[in-house]
C-alpha cells in the first residue's frame, strides 16, 4: 500500500493500477452481493482514469465519446452513488469530483492530499487522524457522523516544477 501511494507522483503502468482497482470492485460487489452492471464498471473505470479527481461532466463527457454509451446524467449520477455507497470511490467535495478509493470495502470517510496545481491526490490513512477528531469532539459533547478531510498542497512534482 505504501509502495503503491508513493508511486502515484510517479511514472507508472497506470493500467495496472486500473486493473487493480476493477478487480478490488469486483471483489468487494461479490463480498456485498451488489451487480457492477457494466455501466457502473465503465463509470467506476473513468474515475479511475487518472490519480485526479473528475467531475461528473467530465465523465458524462467521457461517456458520449463511447458508442452505444449515450448514458443520461441521472444514469451517471445514480451509477456514482452506487460506488460511492459500495465505498468504491469517494467524493472530494472541495472539487466537487470524485476519486477511486485505494481501499475499498474497509468503511472509513479517507484522508487526501490534494496538489492544487496539477490536481493530482492521494489517499493516506486517516485512522490516526479521524481518532484526534472524535477525542477532540468528544471534549465538546459533540458526536462527529461525517470527517473527510482534504489537504491542499503543492506534490513533490510541482514543489520541484516551482
Ligand atoms: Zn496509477
Ligand atoms: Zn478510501
Ligand atoms: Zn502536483
């Protein structure tokens, strides 16, 4: 896991990481005895496309290129909340995009670092971090349901590119 997150700033066989994924998905739909209907596999895909986050126009967009494929937004849109409630991928609401989760089928909210300038993010582990919020909150009575948390920043690529 260690090894795969560092080599996301990386030249890598991103196809892998593609393939990984899909195989994780089909793993964890089997586990939930949920249907990756080829839709939602081809949505779950483009998420996948790059370690960025995409919009849902973007896929939308990715979509219409592919003949046979004229799905509608709200088909897209329920396809997204399909992986998202299987924990497949997760929604980076400061860009209001999406992004593959790295591990899925473990139930956490996720940790990412986000470069703002080539958009590039990764999913740390947050186990650490959402324990000091829940102490946190717990000193105010305050019970937390919901703590993604994004981290904007500059990647080791960009620092340098700077
Ligand atoms: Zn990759
Ligand atoms: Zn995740
Ligand atoms: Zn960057």
């Amino acid at each position: 896991m260690v090894d795969e997150a560092t080599a996301v700033y990386e030249l890598h066989d991103h196809k892998r990481c593609i393939h990984d994924a899909v195989t994780r998905a089909d793993e964890v739909c089997r586990d939930k005895n949920v249907r990756l209907t080829p839709l939602r596999r081809r949505v779950f895909e483009l998420v996948w496309q790059h370690h960025r986050p995409v919009g849902a126009y973007d896929l939308l967009a990715e979509l219409a290129k592919e003949e046979g494929r004229n799905a509608a937004p709200p088909t897209v849109y329920r396809a997204l909340d399909f992986l998202l409630e299987q924990g497949l991928i997760h929604r980076i609401n400061s860009l209001n995009a999406y992004i593959g989760c790295t591990a899925p089928g473990c139930n956490h909210q996720g940790c990412f670092l986000i470069c703002h300038r080539c958009k590039t993010t990764l999913e740390v582990d947050s186990d650490l971090l959402l324990k000091s919020i829940r102490t946190e909150a717990g000193l105010h009575d305050f019970l937390p349901q919901q703590a993604m948390v994004e981290v904007t920043g500059l990647c080791p690529n960009c620092r340098d590119a700077a």
